[in-house]
C-alpha cells in the first residue's frame, strides 16, 4: 500500500479530471478501503481542497468547480507528461518558443531530480515550420469556439472578410486550422490560424451544427485528401514497380500498401487526390512500373505520358 503523502496525490490527481466519482471506485484505483478514502478526502479539505460529498447509494465525491485551489500537485507521471510537452511545444506551429522554455524551467525547478534526470534525457531538438501561428489569435478563436459565437475575421494576404460559425480547432503537420460553417457560403470550410486576423467580437451565439462524419479531426484530414466526409483518397490505385521494395519503402506514406515480389520487383497500391496525381506518384518512383487497376489509373497515365512527351519538345 503507499504510504498517505503519496496516496493523497494520487486521490488529487484522480479528482482534478472533474467528474463524479463513487467513493467505491476510488478505492478500487487506490488499493484502499472505502473507510481509508474518506480519511484522505477530509485531510484534503484540511489543506484547503474543497472536495463535495455526492448523494446516493454509494455516495461519492468531486472537486468542487471554480474553487481557488492551493497549489496544484503532480504525480510522476503527470510532471514528466508537462516537461515533455513543454519541451517540444515549438514544433505545435505556435509562436510560443520562448514561452515554453521560461515555463520549463519553472516547472523544472520544483521537480524532484528523479523527475528532472527523466525529463533532461530526453534532448529532443524541435524545428518549426515555415509558418508560426500567434497564440493570441490562436486564444481569441479558441474561445469563439467555445462560447459557440459567430466569428468575423480578415484572411489571407488580401484581408478578405470571413463570416464563420466556428465549430473545433485541429492542429496538423505543425498548422493549426478552424473548422467553420462559413455563412456566406453555406458550407464547411477549414481556414489555416495563421492566416487569421481576427475582427471586433459580434457577440452572436449560434446552434452547433453536426460535422460530417461526428469527429473534427477525422473531417478535416478528409478535405486535404479531396474527400468531402470519409478520411480516405477518392483515387486508389496498384502498380507494379521495377524496383527494390526496400528503395520505394522510404516514400509511401502510412497508409499505402507494399508487397515485395523478389527479382527487384514490388506491387504498391497507392491514393491521390485525383488519378492525374497518382499517375504522377507512381511515375515519380523514377523507375519502370506497370499499372495494374483501375481503368481510370490507365488512362490517367496514358495522358500523363503524352503530357511528358510534349513538355520535351523545344
């Protein structure tokens, strides 16, 4: 059994997600009886935690909302996952390099040197993109978002004016994007943060709608495959290649298929966002390769082959 310190961090941690919790599951979770979790609860409100009873056959318990709580404890675990996020928060895409190397060192220092020799082995070298998004603008649409309020804002190089019911934030490849129903255009759009200079507040609140498919992440992956709700390439084709499948294996990307065939031969069966495209793909392996399907893929590299022809000719 741990020892009461360590218990009661554990408890803390365990109430600081902010649900109700049935005192019998938090002893399940904490090896301790019912009576042992009451014990810890009260020693918690000694310390300034105001923890609520909860009513019922099992009663309960949870972390009151809006408390000002004592300076928030961490487990091992929970310290370590902030070191680690704080130390390779440059490559988000937000412009918060500075920020999290001061916050680090903040948190470093009251970490105890088991936790601090965790978090120095790992010497991770971050990159930033070729954009930075402005964390201010990244909180105002943020909280657009999630006060569920119509948001105005100029985009790109041109300021030109958007109209939007912003509905999730998804960050990607080092960009953070808005997913919106742009109300000038009746649809879904994806706008890059970066790109955003937010106008005056409208304080107009609006009904959510359902994203297509139900998952944010999932829609917007989707678009920048050409797809307009399913996450996955609407051109999808196999050829074989006259090449090593180890050479091809560095270029696919995760979701492609190899199959190594011996004698220096492979079958990929690759996506694009038009067969135009994934002609392209396939002819940019830099070696010999043999469509095998569908029809469209063939024709597709027909014409691609014309085009190559042409484009020789001085």
């Amino acid at each position: 059994m741990a020892g009461p310190s360590s218990r009661m961090l554990a408890l803390l941690s365990l109430l600081q997600v902010h649900r109700d919790w049935p005192g019998d599951e938090l002893a399940g979770r904490l090896d301790v009886s019912p009576r042992t979790v009451r014990r810890d609860v009260d020693r918690l409100r000694a310390l300034g935690y105001r923890v609520e009873s909860l009513r019922g056959p099992a009663g309960g318990y949870r972390l009151a909302a809006g408390s000002d709580l004592p300076p928030l404890l961490f487990d091992d675990d929970q310290a370590v996952a902030i070191g680690l996020a704080l130390a390779v928060a440059p490559a988000s895409g937000a412009d918060i390099a500075e920020s999290a190397a001061r916050a680090l060192a903040t948190v470093r220092q009251v970490m105890p040197a088991r936790l601090r020799a965790r978090i120095d082995a790992v010497q991770a070298v971050t990159t930033t993109g070729p954009t930075r998004t402005d964390p201010d603008v990244l909180v105002a649409v943020a909280e657009a978002v999630h006060l569920g309020e119509v948001l105005r804002f100029g985009y790109g190089v041109d300021d030109a004016s958007r109209h939007v019911e912003p509905h999730a934030i998804v960050a990607r490849n080092g960009r953070w994007y808005l997913l919106d129903w742009d109300l000038d255009r009746q649809d879904w759009r994806t706008h890059r943060i970066d790109r955003i200079t937010p106008r005056t507040r409208t304080r107009v609140r609006f009904a959510p709608r359902p994203i297509p498919g139900g998952d944010a992440a999932t829609f917007v992956s989707a678009r920048f495959k050409g797809s307009d709700r399913d996450d996955v390439w609407p051109c999808v084709g196999t050829a074989v290649l006259d090449a090593q499948a180890a050479t091809v294996a560095p270029y696919l990307p995760p979701e492609a298929e190899l199959e190594d065939l011996g004698s220096g031969r492979c079958r990929a069966t690759l996506g694009s966002w038009s067969w135009a495209g994934l002609a392209a793909r396939f002819a940019g392996f830099a070696a010999d390769f043999t469509v095998e399907g569908p029809e469209d893929l063939r024709q597709a590299t027909l014409a691609l082959a014309e085009r190559l022809r042409g484009a020789g000719v001085r």
